[in-house]
C-alpha cells in the first residue's frame, strides 16, 4: 500500500490510539461532503475541526500539521504552468506543498492529483486559493480524495480576474507517501467562435490600435473564408440581431450560466433570431467583412463583454490547452525523498519563494520533497523551500565516514532550538552527508538520519 502508519518501535501504540481516533471523525461520506459545500466550508477546514474536537490539535504533531497548512499560504513558490510533479508526504513530519501560478481572466484551470493503485483510506485535501497582496488567500475551490473511489481527485474552474493563485496539497495525520500533481490551464470556451479553426486563425489581438490609434481593438479577429460558420461558443439565448455601421451584421450571444455578452461581428449571414436558445456549436451565420471591414479579407470579430467590466480580451476563454508535461523518463534518477548536493564544487543556484537563483553551497545538503521532468522542488536545511535544476544536483554521498567519539544528540533540524531526535551512542558509525549552520548531517548505520554538532 503506499500510504502506511509509522511503525517505529515506542510509537505503534499511541500511533494506533492516533488511529482510531481520527477514523472516528476523518471519514466523510459523500452526503457528508455535498452537505458541506452548501456550508461553504471545506474537507479541510472539517478535518481541521475534528482535530480539535479530538484534542489532537493542540498536541504536538497536530500543530505542525495547522503550521505546515499555514506556512503553505505564505511560502508558496511561483511555478510556469503546466506542472507535472510528483511529491510525497512523510508521516513524522507534517508537511503541506502549495503551488502559486499567475492566471487571466477567462482561463480555466484544471487540476488533476493521483495516487497510486492502492491506496485506500488516508485523505488528501486540495484547496486552490486567489492571492490578493495585503490580505488573507480567499477559497476558490476544494475537494478532498475520499469523493473519488480510484484515488484521483479532478477539477477545473474559471478564473474571473487576472492575478495570481495558489494551490494547497496536504494530507492528513501520519499518512506517507507519494502523489502526483497535474495542474495545467486552457480556454474556458470549449468550443471555437469559427467552425474548423483554431486560435491559430487569430490574426489582430485585444488593444491593436484602430481609426489611426483613436480607439483600440476590444476583441480579437479570427480569419476564415466567406461563408464558415460562425458557432455558438456557449449555450445560451440569442439577444440581439442587427446590421451597424462598424460591427456590420452582427449578433449577441448571452451565455446561460455567466450572464456574459458574446459578440459576433462582420457576418455575411445572421442564421438566428432574437430570443433563440442554442447550443454549443449551433451555427449563428456566416463569416464576411461588412461593416467597417469591407476592405478587408473576411474574418470574424469576436468580443466578450462582461456587466461592471464592458468588454474584455477574449484570448484567455479561446487559447487551446497547454499540453501538460511528459512524466519522468524511465531512466531518470529518482530523488524524491532524498537528500541532493550540487554536482561537483560549484554552488546550486535554487530559487527559493521571492529569491531567483540564490547560490548554495556545495556541501549543503537539499531534502527532494516532488521531482518534475527538468527540476526538483527542494527543502533547505533552514527550511526554505525551492526549485533546483536536476541536472545541477546528484544524491549527496558522504562526504567522510567514522565513528561517533561520545554519545551524541541528534536534531531534528540544524538549529540550537530545534527538536532532540536520539542520542546515539559512541562509537556508532555515521556518514556525513552535508554540512549547514555549523551543524552536519549525518545517517546512521540502520538509515536513521538527523543533524548534530561534530
């Protein structure tokens, strides 16, 4: 199974209590979710709850799981949509991975995360939020993997004004393993304005100049032969049917579900009346020039005007699909998990949340938390998180080897505040595996790691 409970010796009776517990109050039914949505609260803000009704979010590792989802708002690095990335959780340590990308108004974002075949009862939260400066992120969507029966958990929504967005991953409570993360961006208008073509045919964009820069283009023009129909991008009703001296024979589509305004200009043929429902594809009349375009080839001009807003570029709703990425070639390294050091003596340059290519020593080491075909989403050891090329790092080898000359406290993090691990006894045999803050990294001989004072 890929997600498991930690089995270390001293923790299977309290991780079993643990258990049973969030089993209680973690499971939801799909009636339980729908109830939910018309709450207007989330899967995660739910398990948020039932942490503190158990009294588990108080105790130490339900901190550190609220803190993780907090930090994952704030922290948050910028990544070029599409993303293909494969990332896991460790069940010691809670973590959230969040994922911000710019967006425009009219784009529909797709997000699609998969667990692999096994996997069963733990659940994974995926919240998308829009980022505003000066204020807290605002909910966009959620859902959680128990409303799917095949580990896969798949939504899309429009965004409604430019700006950027985050994407939160977190699992819950002691769940290990790996996810894998689509998240990729296409027109939220399905359908073309102008049958048989594509935005390949767009040959004049939003804000061209017009009349000798008296006005500018609000619209796009999308070039065809006389006579191809021109088609409903959406359902809706058919609110206007008229000839104007700069649209020509024009006619507006309202669309059902938005209430926005579609605008088809320069027809040859108007094939609909006013008050008439159509659908998606349903021909509307035919390209041609008239109007203000009679000197010029034929070609349709579409516009998109929204109430409060008037017209707005139509690109965003038309630009085909982003192909998402390939997965990760068959021979190339896994590092998920690992620890990376820079190839050879040269420094990484990582670029950490607000940081473009920070230089990194050679001997520190970076914890792998999701691996991409190109680069790897990285930890560093103060806990910065960031994306390093793949090819600039290789999985850290010691650096030397020898035996611990007295008991030795092991932390958790390379800090004078941070969490004892262990103590490890003299003379155990440890590798050094990097170096950071005065602190190194060590692995002991049964693969347990930790950093010390040495």
């Amino acid at each position: 199974m890929l997600f498991s409970f930690p089995a270390a010796p001293g923790a299977r009776r309290a991780g079993g209590l643990l258990v049973a517990l969030l089993a209680l109050f973690s499971s939801c039914s799909k009636t339980q979710t729908l109830s939910a949505l018309f709450q207007k609260t989330t899967p995660h803000d739910d398990y948020a709850r039932a942490l503190d009704r158990a009294g588990l979010r108080t105790a130490a590792l339900g901190q550190r799981w609220q803190a993780a989802a907090e930090q994952a708002l704030r922290d948050s690095l910028v990544v070029p949509l599409p993303v293909l990335e494969t990332g896991y959780f460790r069940a010691e340590q809670p973590t959230a991975a969040s994922y911000r990308y710019p967006v425009k108004a009219g784009e529909q974002v797709h997000i699609r995360l998969t667990l692999p075949p096994g996997t069963t009862s733990p659940r994974v939260f995926v919240d998308a939020f829009a980022l505003v400066p000066g204020q807290r992120p605002a909910l966009l969507k959620w859902a959680a993997t128990d409303t799917t029966t095949a580990g896969t958990l798949a939504y899309s929504y429009r965004a409604d004004e430019a700006g950027q967005h985050l994407v939160r991953v977190q699992a819950e409570l002691l769940a290990a393993g790996r996810y894998t993360l689509r998240l990729w961006r296409g027109p939220s208008l399905t359908t073309f304005p102008v049958q048989g073509r594509t935005d390949q045919a767009v040959g004049s964009f939003w804000g061209a100049a017009r009349d000798g820069g008296a006005r500018q283009h609000e619209g796009v023009d999308i070039f065809a032969p006389r006579g191809t129909p021109a088609v409903a991008a959406v359902a809706g009703t058919i609110t206007r049917v008229a000839e104007t001296a700069i649209g020509g024979r024009v006619v507006w589509l309202t669309e059902t579900t938005t209430g926005q305004h579609l605008y088809y200009a320069h027809l040859d043929r108007q094939l609909v009346q006013p008050g008439q429902q159509v659908r998606p594809g349903d021909v509307l009349g035919l390209v041609g020039n008239t109007g203000n375009a009679r000197t010029t080839v034929p070609h349709l001009h579409f516009g998109i005007y929204q109430s409060g807003r008037g017209a707005v570029d139509p690109w965003p709703f038309l630009h085909r699909a982003d192909p998402v990425p390939a997965g990760l070639p068959a021979s190339a390294p896994n590092y998920l998990s690992q620890w990376v050091r820079a190839r050879g003596k040269n420094p990484a340059a990582v670029a950490f949340a607000g940081l473009a290519g920070a230089p990194l020593a050679a001997a520190t080491p970076l914890r792998v938390l999701g691996q991409q075909a190109q680069r790897l989403r990285v930890q560093a050891p103060d806990g910065r998180l960031g994306y390093v090329a793949a090819r600039a790092v290789a999985a850290a080898q010691p650096l030397r080897r020898f035996a611990l000359p007295a008991e030795t406290e092991i932390q958790i993090q390379p800090s004078a505040g941070a969490a004892a691990l262990a103590a490890w006894p003299a003379r155990t045999p440890v590798a050094v595996l990097g170096r950071a803050s005065g602190y190194a990294l060590l692995r002991g001989p049964a693969g347990q790691e930790g950093w010390a004072k040495i």
